[in-house]
C-alpha cells in the first residue's frame, strides 16, 4: 500500500464585525478573519496538507486570491474540488490531525460540528479525523488576539 503525508500551516487576522467560520461552523464571537474567502483558516490548512501530501502545490496556486470567483466563497466547497483531486489519484484518508491556536474564543463546543463537516468533505468519518484547540499564553500573534492559526497533517493511502 502507498502512504503519502502533508502538513498544512494558516494564519488569519481577526477583525472587528466579520462572520467567523472555522471547520465550516459559524462561531458567534463578535470578530472574524479577513481573507478573500470565508477566511476559514482551518479549512485552508487541510486544503494545503492535501494539495502537499501529494506534491500538487498549494491552495494559492489552486484558488488564487485575485479570482474574483473565489471573493468570499465557503472553504467547504474549496476542500472538495481538492479532495476530488486526491480521489481522483486512488487516494483515501488515513487520518488527519489538527490544531486551531487561538486566545479566544473558546474552540471545544464547536469542535465536533468541524469535525463532521470535514468527514464529510473527506467521505470519511470522524474517528478518523481530530481537531484540538490550544492557546499561546497571551504570547505572540495569537495570543494577542490579533489573529488566529491552523496547522494540520494528513495521512493518505493509496488504493492503487
Ligand atoms: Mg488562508
């Protein structure tokens, strides 16, 4: 069986009075990330740990933020033209790990409803898929509030 890796790292800044979506879910928290699209860090990152696992580029070069079809489009629908690459080439999820590193807000009510969106988008299922929320301790980027990261690995296996 062939196995392929990826990793995927994202950042966004918050801003004041925009919709924030991570793994697809609507978070009520006052403050959102910028970005062309939804700005769904997390979702990005996935869609980067793919594209990688299998040396297809990344999401820049997929979905180029100069795209007018691309202006705040739902990320969701981005990770399934990605996925319909990786089904396309016999791959399967073997798994995928995650984490969203954030001050604020808190992540754990949400982090289930993300998961299933991403099963979804993977036609997998969500033993297979983990997504954890950490702080930085008020230290850099994150922790002041003024941004929120993704960083993500995917397992692949091949059925060919
Ligand atoms: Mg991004």
């Amino acid at each position: 069986m062939q196995f392929r890796i990826g990793t995927g790292f994202d950042v966004h800044r918050l801003a004041d009075g925009l919709p924030l979506v991570l793994g697809g879910v609507r978070i009520p928290f006052g403050k959102g990330l910028e970005g062309h699209s939804d700005a769904d860090v997390l979702v990005h990152a996935v869609i980067d740990a793919l594209l990688g696992s299998l040396a297809l580029g990344d999401i820049g070069i997929h979905f180029p933020d100069s795209d007018p079809r691309y202006r705040g489009i739902n990320s969701l629908v981005l990770l399934k033209q990605v996925w319909q690459l990786v089904r396309g080439k016999n791959f399967h999820l073997g798994n995928l790990d995650s984490i969203l590193i954030a001050e604020n807000p808190k992540m754990s009510p949400f982090l289930d409803a993300m998961r299933s969106n991403l099963a979804e988008c993977l036609e997998s299922t969500k033993d297979l898929i983990s997504i954890k929320a950490t702080t930085t301790e008020k230290l850099r980027i994150t922790g002041r509030g003024q941004g929120i990261a993704a960083q993500v690995v995917v397992l692949l296996h091949g059925t060919s």
